[in-house]
C-alpha cells in the first residue's frame, strides 16, 4: 500500500510540475569526468576511439590530451531535464546539438538547460554545457522534451 500510494504522489508530482514551468527558467548540475569515467563510457557506448582513453595517442592529437565524449557531456543534458527540469516522467523527444570546444578527461564541466517555449505538453529548451572554470561552451544547441500527461481520477492519490 505505502509503495502504491508513493507512486501515486510522484506520478502527481510530475504532472502538476508543467504549472511551475516557465519561459526563462533555468537549472544545471557540475559534474568532473574522471578517465575511469571515460573509459565505462568507451566499453558502454562500444566507442573506443583512443583519443578519448590512450594518453600517448591522444597527445599526437590535435587536442593534446584525452578528451571527454561528446555524448557524455550530453548525457548530464538529459540528466538535468529527467531529474530537475522538468523532472520525472520527462521524455526527451529531439536535440539538435554543436561541440564547438573539447571538454578534457579532469576538467569540470556544467550543463544547463533553459526553457525557450511551451506548447501545451511540448517545451522547448536551450541546452549548453560549458566549463566553469573559464565559460568556454562545449556544447551548445536545443532539445524538445514531451510533459508527463495531466493524471486522469486513477492516478490521483488518495486524499
């Protein structure tokens, strides 16, 4: 019964969070990505691309140093947008994204996201990740997110 009646209240939760949505709302998180990082990444995503994992190559590359996946620094995008705004029952629908700097294995990195505009249950928003130390974007573009549904009288919670 608590775990029903717990997952009603979040279902309400996410849900009524579109009231508090608006145009020029903002959240992020920072996060540094380590090479174990990194490396988990390369054995997930099956991207073994050694200038993201060997020190040597990557030295001989045009960055210098090991570099970080682009798509993980895009990961903390969604990160922000499933757990802060809008936050649980989100669904990520398109992103349309840039890397216009590289994000070094060690280096913190912030992403933010910024609501641009709502359409009923569509909300648009800015996407920008960038390091903290020196505002240098490493990634910048849009990305289009669907709202959980309004709960119907079965997903109430019980007063």
């Amino acid at each position: 019964m608590f775990a029903s009646g717990l997952l009603n209240n979040l279902r309400t939760v996410c849900n009524l969070s579109r009231r508090f949505i608006h145009i020029g709302e903002t959240a992020e998180i920072t996060k540094t990505f380590t090479a174990e990082d990194v490396r988990l990444f390369s054995e997930i995503s099956e991207d073994r691309n050694p200038v993201h994992l060997d020190t040597e190559y990557a030295k001989t590359s045009q960055f210098g140093r090991c570099i970080v996946h682009g798509v993980l620094s895009n990961g903390l995008i969604s990160s922000v947008l499933g757990n802060k705004l809008p936050g649980f029952g989100t669904i990520f629908i398109s992103q349309q994204i840039e890397f216009p700097n590289p994000l070094y294995v060690g280096e913190a990195v912030t992403a933010k996201v910024e609501v641009l505009e709502i359409r009923k249950r569509l909300v648009t928003f800015q996407t920008i990740c960038f390091k903290p130390d020196d505002k240098k974007v490493v990634l910048q573009g849009t990305a289009k997110i669907l709202l959980p549904k309004p709960p119907t009288n079965s997903t109430k919670p019980a007063s």
